[in-house]
C-alpha cells in the first residue's frame, strides 16, 4: 500500500468519525485508530504499520522437508549451529518504544557510534522519535559494538534488538 494510499485513508476515517479500521494484506496489517477529540474537536489519527508474520511460518513449516535431504548429502549443518553461539556471547541493546531509528541527533551530525566503538552505561547509542519526541537510547552496558542491526530513518518496535555489543 503506497504512503498517498495511506493518507487518504487516514482522512476518510477523519471524515467518517469511524473510532477504529484495520486493513490487512498478506504482506501487511494497518490498524487506524481514531481516540477520544481532544482540544478544538480535531481528531489525531494513529497508524500503525505491522508484519503479518504467517507467511513466513508457511516458509519455516516447508524447510524442515528440504532440511533432511541437505543433511542426507553432507554436513553443511554444523557452520549454521557455530553462528548462534557467536551471537550468544554478544548482548543486545534493544528498543524501549515504538517509534523511529535515528544514529544521529541531526541530519548534519555525526552518528552517536559506530561498529568498533567503546560504549558505558551512560553512552547516547542512538534516538527514537516517538509522537514528535526524540528520545535518547543509551548503552546501559560497557562493551564494544559489534554489529547495527537497524537502518537509519526506519521504523522499530518494542525489544527490537538495535545493537550488538560485546562486554569483553
């Protein structure tokens, strides 16, 4: 579903004085709810945008069959244990709100870290816009970042792992 899309819905459910409507596509689910008026008789509108996640469960329930067939030919299978292991040994930063990713506190500044960087409990890792408010994200942990696992400007939700950090 394209953003004009969106926003046309958006001010039909405006218009309507419908409280609450959901779409949802096999890629999508979007849920428009429309609160209480507030000041002014103005309606605000919330979107939110969510994964449907049973095409991927379709996708898990139709890999175990191939799965046996690539351990009958050889044992590629061991690799793909040492790669969760390695992850183990790293803790997670993770989002305390829905709302949008930001590595820097503005377009023309630096990003707060970078993969390599030392981090403390009190490091600014990143910011998360929610409602029109920044929100800094810090490390709550000592350690090395190892890996981002987020896009600049894209949307995250609550515990979405944004950091890999190693404490050694």
């Amino acid at each position: 579903m394209k953003s004009s899309e969106i926003q046309e819905l958006i001010k039909f459910v405006a218009k309507s004085g419908v409280s609450e409507v959901e779409i949802e596509d096999k890629d999508f689910k979007i849920t428009i709810k429309t609160p209480p008026y507030k000041r002014g008789n103005q309606p605000t509108v919330e979107v939110i945008r969510q994964e449907v996640v049973q095409p991927q469960q379709q996708q898990a329930q139709q890999a175990p069959v191939a799965a046996p067939q690539a351990q009958a030919q050889a044992a590629p299978a061991a690799p793909t244990k040492e790669a969760p292991s390695e992850d183990a040994n790293y803790v997670t930063i993770k989002s305390p709100m829905i709302g949008t990713f930001y590595r820097k506190p503005s377009p023309d500044k630096p990003n707060y870290v970078s993969v390599g960087d030392e981090v403390k409990n009190e490091t600014v890792v990143c910011v998360i816009e929610a409602m029109k408010l920044f929100n800094e994200i810090e490390a709550e942990i000592s350690g090395k970042i190892v890996k981002i696992l987020v896009d600049d400007g894209s949307p995250v939700e609550y515990d979405q792992p944004l950091f890999l950090v190693d404490p050694s």
